[in-house]
C-alpha cells in the first residue's frame, strides 16, 4: 500500500515539473504576471512605451547591391577639356634645354589644356544628362564614358549658373537611364548612396544617410534647396547621383564641406525636383526663366530692427529698389518689411528668392509689406530675371532678386 502511494505521488510531481515547463517555454507571461504561489510582481514606477517583441527584432538590410546595381548604369564619367593658347613645347621643362637655349616662350601666353572631372547621370533614353556646371564650364570638349565602357563626345544643350546645373546631350542607342525618386517622401534618416567617379579611380558608390533637408544660407549658389549627407563625396562626385535604398535619384552631388579637400562627412546635392525642374525647363527653352521684381533684400536682425524701429524683430527687409523695376512701379520702397507674397510667408532672403523666382513673368503677385509698422497690400507684376554677370560672386548674386 505505501509502495503504491509513493509510486502514485512520484507520477504526480512529474506531471506537475513537465507541465511547469510546458508554460515556460510557450507562455513565459503566464509566470511573470504572477508568482507560482499567486503572489503579484511589482508594477513598473513609470509608463514606459516598450516595443512590442516582433517589431525591431528583425535582422538589418545586410547589403544595398541591388539599389546600386539598378543606378550605377546610368551614372557616367564627365571629362571636360579647354585648350590653352599654345600647345606647351614637351622640352621646356627641362631646365638643361632651357639653359642653352633659353625660354624660348617667355612673355608668351602658353598654358598647357585644362583638365576637369566629374560625373553624370542619364536620365532620359533620348540621350539627355544632368550634371553641375562647374564640371563642364568653359569646356571645348567633353567626353562622356559609360559604365558598359562606351565613350562618346557630348554637348551642352544649356546651363544654369545659379543652380550649378547643366544638360548634355549624347547620341547613343540602348542608353540606360535612372529612375527619379520622390523628393516629398524623403526623410532625415533614410539611407542613400553617392555614385561617382571620386578622384578619376572609377565609378565608386559610397553609403550614408540624409543628414538634413532644405539646406540654405551656404554661399555655394543663388538658389540653394540642398539634401546633406554624410555619404562620402570627395572631388570627381561633382554631377554624380545620389540615391534612395530602392536605387531611385533623390539628388545631384554638388558640394562637400571641407577644409582639407576631402570627406568630412558633410556633403551636399541638389534635390531631383530642382534638377528636373532645370532639365525640363532648359530641354523646352534652352535657358531657365524666373521671376523677378529688381529689389536688394536683407535678412531683418534685431539689430537692424532696432535701428529701423521695426517691431518684429525677424523677416526681409528692402534696402534698395532697381529704379524702373517690377517693385519700383507698384510702389516698393527701401526700408519695406516684406510679409508674404501671394499668401505664402517670407521668413528670410532665401525664402523670398526662391517664391519670387517660381512665379511666371508677366503674372501679378500680391504683396503683403510692412511700412513705418503698418500693413500695406500691393499688387506687382513679376519680371523677368537677367542672367547673372559671368564674373558675379555668388554674394553678388544673392544680393539681386
């Protein structure tokens, strides 16, 4: 009789240990929310977001070779060129010829063909590319060379100094081209590749995130609307593509911050919605038209509002008026603060540049301004903006709108 008791009771305490560890391993919960004697855990002392188990557990993108392979095709290699005045004479560098027979070009001008690199992006089957203008500027001869190894010379269809953008032309067949991603679903954070040909070694992609959206105030052109990244661009970028995860163009690389001539992290392009805006613009007209009024603006700083006696104490003051201008006939004058213009808030120089600039000439714009603190609406018909002087700074240039 005790010999079944036992036996019964060590089938009991088995049952009980296998069941326990059946709730373990598939429902842990079960035990955390109590004790095993019903005895209740303490509860957090604060309200905590905590993710939920299936969410961020995933393992991380192990590679982005496919959204390089789809946008490395279409991305090429500029080589610009401008001859000197003289072909430079192969002997004289070599100072023993020069001592017999003296610089034989001096007081001459003799300068040997400037060189300039960089890339490009197709970005239409009919053979259309963008790229920066400073990479062909000045150039008598540009050569494209694809990534397939093909090679062709191309020509510019048109520039636009202000964005340092500009458009070349090849006739090639089968040409591969990039798809334009969408600038409105850009965030910061998203990753992104550079594709370029950095210091002539060969197309090279390179990996980072989007630092920040709408970079401005840089000095670097007229109308700056920049993605930053700190995907290394290092000179030879210039013209080349950046990208989304999915392959797609976001930007043009332009410009890196830098004090030693290469990556510090901080690079710049030009949003593919200005890029396109450019290529469509110079495709249809051969140049880039934009609004204008002929005034000098300045940022308003609250020392300037103090001096002006200006109760708000941020926004764009007028300090000059082009006589005969587009603001000089509505009534502008120095010292207006301008507020908005066709209801859309002007918070600095840049901000008024580029809403002035996107209006069509010939068009009225209507302008909500400040005088001696009171409102005043006026109505002017935008202009249309010159060309900026070939030998403008780019100060000079932000300075005229």
């Amino acid at each position: 009789m005790l010999r079944r008791f036992w036996l019964f009771f060590a089938q009991a305490v088995t049952v009980l240990l296998a069941l326990m560890f059946i709730v373990a391993t598939l429902k842990p919960q079960w035990l955390t929310k109590q004790g095993q004697f019903g005895k209740q855990l303490a509860e957090p002392i604060v309200a905590l977001r905590e993710v939920a188990p299936s969410i961020g557990t995933g393992p991380a993108t192990a590679s982005y070779a496919d959204a390089a392979q789809k946008a490395m095709p279409a991305v090429v290699n500029v080589f610009s060129s401008k001859d000197g005045a003289l072909p430079p004479d192969p002997r004289a560098k070599d100072p023993l010829f020069r001592y017999f027979f003296g610089d034989r070009n001096k007081g001459k001008q003799q300068e040997e063909p400037a060189t300039n690199l960089g890339s490009g992006v197709i970005v239409s089957s009919e053979g259309y590319i963008l790229t920066n203008q400073h990479v062909v500027d000045g150039a008598q001869k540009i050569e494209i060379s694809l990534a397939d190894g093909r090679t062709t010379d191309a020509k510019v269809i048109g520039v636009d100094p202000e964005t340092d953008l500009a458009v070349l032309k090849v006739n090639l067949t089968n040409l591969p081209t990039i798809t334009l991603g969408r600038m409105d679903q850009a965030r910061v954070g998203d990753v992104v590749l550079a594709i370029g040909n950095p210091f002539g070694v060969g197309q090279t992609v390179t990996m980072g995130i989007i630092s920040a959206l709408g970079r401005n105030h840089l000095g670097i052109n007229t109308f700056e609307n920049f993605i930053q990244t700190d995907a290394p661009i290092n000179p030879g970028n210039s013209g080349g593509a950046l990208v989304d995860a999915n392959g797609n163009l976001l930007g043009i690389n332009t410009a890196i911050y830098s004090r030693s001539g290469g990556s510090l992290g901080i690079g710049f392009a030009i949003p593919v919605s200005t890029a396109r805006s450019v290529l469509e613009s110079i495709i249809t007209t051969g140049s880039v038209t934009r609004g204008w009024i002929g005034v000098e603006p300045q940022d308003v700083t609250p020392e300037i509002a103090e001096s002006f006696g200006l109760e708000q104490k941020s926004g764009t003051i007028i300090t000059g008026v082009l006589q005969g201008g587009p603001a000089d006939k509505a009534g502008i004058k120095p010292g207006d603060v301008l507020q908005s213009v066709n209801g859309e808030e002007i918070t600095d120089t840049t901000r008024l540049l580029n809403v002035i600039a996107q209006i069509k000439p010939g068009t009225d714009a209507k302008i909500r301004l400040i005088r001696k603190n009171k409102a005043i609406d006026l109505t002017v018909m935008i202009g249309k903006r010159p060309p900026p002087p070939k030998q403008a700074t780019t100060e000079d240039d932000q300075s005229d709108e």
